[in-house]
C-alpha cells in the first residue's frame, strides 16, 4: 500500500485530516520529555489522521533527544502514519544515508524534504515504495517572498518545486508538497495542483483554504497544528484540543 | 574572535586549506565507530584547516551514532575549528532550536545552511557572534541545475543565496558560500564573491580553482576532501593522505 493511499484510509477512518505536530520545547513542558509526548500521543490518536514529529526539537535536547524520539517512533500506533519533520538536503550520495536513517531504521511513513538541490537530491527517498516525501514548496514564513515565490524563469520557484513531485510519479514512492497559507493571495493557491498537500496550519482567517479548492482533491490533504494543542488552553486536556482542531478543520474543509 | 579570524588563523599556522569530511560508512568501517573517528581525527589534526561531520553519516547509526558525534565533538582539540555539515531549513522558530544545538549544546564553530526558506530562516544562527554559517551556494550533483544554476528574475538562483551571504554582514555571526566545482563554467564561477568558501572537492582535473581567483581573496577557503582521506589506499595511514590532499591543494591554489 502507498502512502497515500495509507494516509487516504486513515483520514477516511477519522473523519479528521489534522496532522498532530509534535514539537516538544523544554521551557514549555512539565516532567520529561518522553512522558509528555506518550501522553499527547495517546490522547490525540484517535483524532489523529498522522502525527508529525520535528526533529529539531528532540535535537535540542541532545543525544538524549534523539534516543527518545527513536523511542517514540517505535511506540507511535501502527495504524496512525507517521511525517517526519525532517527538511532534509544534501547531495544523493548522503541522501541514501538520510533515507536509510528514517524509513530503515526508523520506518517513518513520510519525511519532509527541502529539494532546493535537485530533482536527484529527492530520488533515494522515492525508491521505497510504500513511503513517502512532502517537498517545501511554499512555507509559512516571511522569507517565503525571498526565494519560493520569485519567479524562475518565467513560473514561481515553487511551481519547480512542484514539477520535482510531478515527476515523482514514474517512482516506487509518493512525492506531495508543504504549503503555507501565510503570504500567499488566491492566484498563487490556484497553481497548487492535486498531490498530497501538508498544510503547515490554518491561517489566521482560516479563509484560504478554499483557494486551494480542497473540495475536488482526489490526493489526501493533512493540515498541522501544534503549539494549539500541545500548549494552548492548558485547562483542557490534549484530547479535546485535538477534537476541537479536528472539527474546525473539518469546517474550514466544509466552507 | 570571529569564526572566519579563528579559521584564518588556522589555515595559516598550518599552510593548510584541507577540510578533513567525516563521513563514516558503516559498511567500510573496520571497527566500531568512534574509535574509527577518533582515529581519523588524531591522526590528520595536524594538517587539517577543519573538521567538517557530515551528520547524516552518524544520523545512520540511529541514536547510537548521535551519541558518538555528540562524544567526538567534546573531543576534537579546540585549535580546529568544527564546520558541522548538516544542511539544515526550517522556519525561524525552528531554526532557533537547531542553532542552540549546534552552537550552545554542541558548541561547533560553523554549520552548513540550506537558506531556501528565505533570509530570516538564517538569522538565528547570525546571532551567535563566534560562530559562522556556510549556505548553500552551488552544490557539486548535476541536480544544481535544477534551481540553484536557474535564472532568478534576472540572476542566478545561487547570487541571491550569495545576496543573503553580503547581507549578514551586518549581524554578529559570519555567513560564506558552499561552492562545489563541479557541473560550473568559469564564467558562473566568476560571480563567485570574496566570502568565506567551502569546497565540496576538487574538480575532476583541479583546475577549475583558478577560476576562484583564490590569490586576490582575503576570506579564508576550505577545500574538503573526504572518501579520499577515510577509503582511499588503504595501505597508506590516515595522516599520510591528510598531508598529500593538503599538499595538492596548495599547489592547485598556486596554480
């Protein structure tokens, strides 16, 4: 089964296109590491159609870091996929390793992928066939004007990026794009073609979504959110934050 | 002191430009891996201008192998400045978690950048006054001609890279190119301004370095060599390829 056809399932067995983000920031976390995570885990599961940890905040942490996220990703529910937030590059030759790294030895479902160097900088991640990539086409910061949304002869430096998951399709794996809905108008959404499609989370308005015309995607679509639910309204639990993420996304979804 | 001081200082106590690239292959490895890196790194310290660890390599291993490097890292002697290879990018905030890593966990002296995200996807590590950041300018894969070799509303993708490069100029940290000397023609190379380089390699024949114009440059060059040093005949000791790949690079910088 392909990834998306395994993230397809899974939003279809939720009802819930939330991607929970796990981004763990020691000076926001009561008690260790691995036993806030186990908790927004298992409480968020069942709201969850995918989980997406960032590795740079397990990196923060160190070594120690490391070993709990290689913890984490073994203890993660099976039927939940799981989008390694990783934004990896390098030349494929180093590639090969990162791709060994997250779908060997730690059997990822997914992992994000910064392809500013090239089509053969994303092809060792595309030969397992049951996985897949996000690429950054157009992420959700200020700086998203200095090169993405440029234009590259004579279309956005995204759309490039775009072409690099089109062509992914004569490939074993899967390939979808990372799209922010900051700083963007309703023209530049309408060049967002039907691949799988990681929306960083809603904006403020939660308005542009419909730009994307989610209505007629065949590919499956998560949306993240994090900080919300891992920090937001601490008089509720986890559970329900996901639950109210899920249910307004579903409305955003809806119009 | 700056990074590029400390690097300057470095390169001229050992007349050498040499980058020794630790990238540990599990699979030609005799050994187990810090005791190899170790090694390595005792023997060629001599001659090196800087160690630069490519992640990814140790990444493979799994946590195990992020506890060695973050073990070597302690042990490196301090006269050496570390670039740490890891081609990171993510959004601001993110990027703040993985610069406290690098420079406040990890304490190493430079890191490689991916700056695609954008200019302020860099600031973070601009804060550290000590330390510096190598972004990817034109990377040694054919796939550079995918967008770093493009034109960028009227210039190559790689010199607005090399834009956000000058910009930093007014932060605390340093910023120079990575610039490999593959897949370029003289004529790319002569965009190529007087900041801080790293060199994935030699060119095939090596004379591509001239088109540098390394003699006319104030900011300190580091070539890399890597397989060539960890693989290559393997009846010659670590420190006697070290001191011939320095010597090789010297000559190519005297043309």
């Amino acid at each position: 089964m392909s990834f998306s056809e395994k993230l397809s399932d899974r939003i279809a067995v939720t009802g819930s296109n939330l991607c929970v983000g796990l981004d763990p920031r020691a000076e926001q976390i009561d008690g260790d590491l691995h036993t806030f995570c186990m908790q927004v885990i298992e409480e968020t599961a069942p709201f969850a159609a995918a989980f997406k940890p960032n590795i740079a905040y397990f990196e923060a942490y160190g070594a120690a870091g490391y070993q709990v996220l290689e913890d984490l990703l073994q203890q993660i529910p099976d039927e939940v996929p799981v989008v390694l937030d990783v934004k990896r590059s390098d030349i494929p030759e180093t590639q090969k390793y990162y791709a060994k790294s997250y779908f060997e030895n730690w059997s990822v479902d997914a992992v994000t992928i910064n392809s500013y160097l090239g089509f053969d900088s994303i092809e060792p991640f595309l030969q397992y066939e049951d996985r897949g990539v996000y690429l950054l086409g157009i992420t959700s910061n200020p700086g998203a004007q200095d090169m993405e949304l440029r234009d590259l002869e004579g279309r956005l430096a995204f759309e490039h990026v775009q072409d690099m998951a089109h062509k992914s399709s004569s490939y074993p794996g899967d390939a979808g794009l990372v799209v922010g809905l900051t700083n963007v108008t309703s023209e530049i959404l309408a060049k967002v073609s039907d691949v799988p499609l990681l929306v960083p989370g809603l904006g403020a308005q939660g308005g542009n979504l419909e730009d994307l015309q989610v209505a007629g995607r065949q590919a499956p679509l998560l949306i993240n959110a994090s900080r919300s639910i891992l920090y937001g309204e601490p008089d509720k639990g986890f559970a329900a934050k996901a639950e109210a993420a899920r249910d307004k996304i579903v409305a955003a979804i809806n119009g």
